[in-house]
C-alpha cells in the first residue's frame, strides 16, 4: 500500500527575494545616473527635425538673460563673460585637438548673440554644433 504524503503549503510569502531584486535596481539606477552630465541651466531649445547623437567635449551655453556659461567634459558649467570664452575653449583645444563644441541656446536668445559667439568658434577654428530638442509631431 502506497502511503500518500500531505504537503503543506506555507502560507507565509517571502519578500527577501523581492526586496532584493529592488534593492539591486536601486543601486543600478543610482550608478547609471552618475554617468549622465545633466544640464543644469534652464533651457528652452529651439526644434529641429534632425538630432544628431555625437558628444561634445566642451559646452557653451547661453541662457534667456543672455548669460554664458562653458564647461569641459563632465565639468559643471561656469559662468563667464563673452571676452572669457575664446581662452577658455582655446586652452580646451589644446587639451584635446578634435574637440568641438556644443552651444546650447535659449530659443528666446537673439541670433546676433549666437553669431558672436559661433564667430569665436570660426575665428579659433572650432567645431561648433547648436544643441536642439526634437520637433513634435503635429
């Protein structure tokens, strides 16, 4: 005669495996987010239909009160005057010959200060691209 087992089944659910599986998201997410170089000037970019995915080296950004602003690699932006930032990408150049540089512009900044600006690059030779966000389909 077989005997037959009764198996319990334990009412009781573990969240150990869970709360692992969450704890190691965290983590990940945390990490990544580091590699990230946020930008910390509020902009409003103007739109394109094209995006390019290259990464500058050096970014200059002008914002709606016509402040500007360079940073260089994962640098945190600083401020600067307009006479500041022919050295200061000058002195990245020489860092870093195949630089160029990303200009990120208010969308309210007038042309004529994005032309000084992209007549530094043109004067010192630079690569210079405009930062935009995606156009929305209509």
């Amino acid at each position: 005669m077989a005997l037959k087992r009764k198996t319990k089944i334990n009412p009781n659910f573990s969240m150990a495996s869970m709360t692992d599986v969450i704890f190691l998201l965290l983590i990940f997410f945390m990490v990544t987010s580091t590699v990230v170089v946020p930008n910390a000037i509020k902009l409003t970019l103007p739109q394109s239909q094209k995006q390019t995915a290259a990464k500058p080296l050096s970014r200059l950004t002008i914002d709606k009160n016509l402040n500007y602003y360079v940073a260089f690699g994962n640098q945190r932006e600083k401020k600067v005057s307009l006479n500041d930032i022919a050295p200061f990408l000058q002195e990245r150049y020489n860092q870093e010959p195949e630089m160029f540089v990303l200009l990120y512009a208010d969308e309210t900044v007038p042309y004529g200060e994005i032309v000084k600006v992209l007549n530094i690059a043109n004067e010192n030779k630079f690569k210079m691209a405009l930062a935009t966000r995606p156009q929305r389909n209509r």
